[in-house]
C-alpha cells in the first residue's frame, strides 16, 4: 500500500472525512480528473471530496493539478489497483 504524507495531522484515515465522493474508478485518463474537476465546481469551498480510480496516471494528476488550481490535494492513497484522493475545495 502507497500512502502519501499529505496529511499534516498524521490522520492514516483522512478518507474518512469528505463531504462528497466520487467514484471514477474504470475510467481512464483524463476523465477521473475531469469529473473531479466538475464535482469541486459544484460544491462550497472548504468542503471536501474523496474520490476512488483506477487509471494509474491519476496518481500524478492529482497531484499536479493541486499544484496549480486553489484547491488542496489532502491525501492520497494506493489500495491494491485503486487509487484514493481527498481534496478540499479552494476558493
């Protein structure tokens, strides 16, 4: 299991705390990160988004795409073949 750091509380459980999900997992790229895109446009900011993949490449995506939008990659995480990630909305 891949975990990454992210989490400054230490919290191994952060996806346990969203507001909404997202299940993308079967899709490939780019549409895990398209529809996650969407789904944080929809909600409030602060508000939180756990989403499950499948597609490998969404292991950078995410990362990259926090990088440059406002919003906040939390954590993320490897299970097996699926991918985890919690981000909160910016604003």
């Amino acid at each position: 299991m891949m975990m990454d750091s992210l989490n400054p509380s230490g919290d191994d459980n952060a996806t346990a705390n969203f507001d909404q999900h997202l299940d993308a997992r079967g899709l490939h790229c780019p549409l895990p990160l398209l529809k996650a895109k969407q789904r944080l446009n929809s909600m409030q900011p602060g508000q939180s988004l756990l989403v499950w993949a499948t597609d490998s490449g969404s292991w950078e995506d995410f990362a990259s795409y926090a990088e440059l939008s406002n919003h906040q990659l939390v954590s993320r995480e490897q299970k097996g073949d699926e991918y985890h990630f919690v981000l909160t909305r910016g604003e």
